[in-house]
C-alpha cells in the first residue's frame, strides 16, 4: 500500500464508518479533533515503550519476550492509525 492509498483509506474510514471528515471540521471541532488524536496518540506511545523493557534499573530489562515484541508492534500500529488521521486532517499528500 503506497502513502497516498493509506492516506485515503483512513479518511474513507473516519468519513464513511466513524462518520467524521476531517477536511470538513473548523474551529473548535477541528481542534478538539487534533487534540483528541494527539492524546491518543500519545497514550499509544506510552504503551508501546511499557512493552520494550527500557528500563535500565531493572534486571529483566533488554529486548523484549516475543509476547512483548507483539504488543509493542500493536501500539506502534496504534500511534500510525492516529497520526494518519491527523494527516488527513490537515490534507496532507503523499507527495509532501
């Protein structure tokens, strides 16, 4: 799947099954929309690094079990998710 397809399908999903399009929100809805997928993001970012053991002060630290190596993929996924919608939020092509 090319940028631009990406990009596509995630608005398509926000417009059509969550029933918001981004390009057509202003003001305050579109800020609170930047901001809830902001926190959200963010949130996701926070569990990612929950599941890479980077915590040098504790014995078990080091790559990730398999389990862990997952869950850690999950939340990345989870965080593209949310910046795609902010992409399409702000029209951004796959050529920028």
């Amino acid at each position: 799947m090319t940028f631009d397809e990406w990009l596509s399908s995630t608005h398509e999903l926000q417009a059509i099954d969550f029933g918001t399009d981004p390009q057509s929100l202003h003001g305050n809805e579109f800020a609170e929309y930047i901001r809830w997928n902001v926190l959200a993001a963010q949130v996701e970012l926070a569990e990612f690094i929950q599941e890479t053991r980077w915590k040098p002060w504790q014995k078990n630290n080091g790559r990730p079990t398999h389990t862990a190596r997952e869950r850690a993929v999950e939340e990345l996924v989870d965080v593209q998710h949310f910046l795609a919608n902010l992409y399409v939020a702000l029209g951004v092509t796959g050529t920028e």
